[in-house]
C-alpha cells in the first residue's frame, strides 16, 4: 500500500510540472511573437543609404538590407533624424532582455 501512495504522489507532482511547463510554454509563444511583431516594424533610416530598416536588420543582421553596412550607429539613443524613437529603443531592448531571459533557462533545462 505504501508504494502505491509513492507512486500517486509523483504523479501528483509530474502533473504539476506538466502543467507548470504548459504555462511557461504559452508565455514562451507570446512573447515570441510579440519580438515577431516587433521585428517587422520599421525602427529608423539607416545612417549611410537613409533607406528605412525594421526591427530584423537592427537585431538579426546587424546591417542595413539596401546598403549592408552595420547599423551600430543605431545602437545609441541620439537625437538624429530617422533614428528610433526612445520608447521604441527601450521597448526594443525589453523585449530583447525578455528573449535572452527566455532562452536562458530552457537552454540550462536542455542541457541537464
């Protein structure tokens, strides 16, 4: 009897983490897809070429996709023409904190 109520209790517990896994599966998509979303907004001009770029070159790439030349001038938050908005530089760094916050314990989880 007793190895019977052992094996009801890890179940009870292996429920629990599939569901605790379920949540942080479903967050895990909607921020993905809101990082997506974000991707393909237009951000600002590149500084060489003045052609627009969107969240995928700035993050992906690095480099404009007319001119390709690196778009770290971007990087830093200054008032310049076509360079990002401050709440969008900040939103695009949250969201980019969040991803790694996201990779990081799945990629410990994978790996032990």
């Amino acid at each position: 009897m007793r190895e019977l109520e052992k094996t009801r209790a890890r179940l009870a517990a292996a429920e629990g983490r599939l569901v605790a896994a379920g949540e942080q599966e479903e967050r895990t998509k909607g921020t993905l897809r809101a990082l997506a979303e974000r991707a393909r907004h237009e951000l600002g001009r590149c500084p060489a070429c003045r052609k627009p770029v969107r969240g995928y070159d700035y993050l992906a790439s690095g480099r404009c996709p007319h001119c390709a030349k690196a778009l770290t001038a971007l990087l830093t938050p200054r008032a310049q023409v076509g360079a990002p908005e401050q709440d969008e530089y900040l939103a695009l760094l949250g969201a980019l904190g969040g991803l790694v916050g996201l990779a990081g314990p799945s990629a410990v989880d994978a790996a032990g």
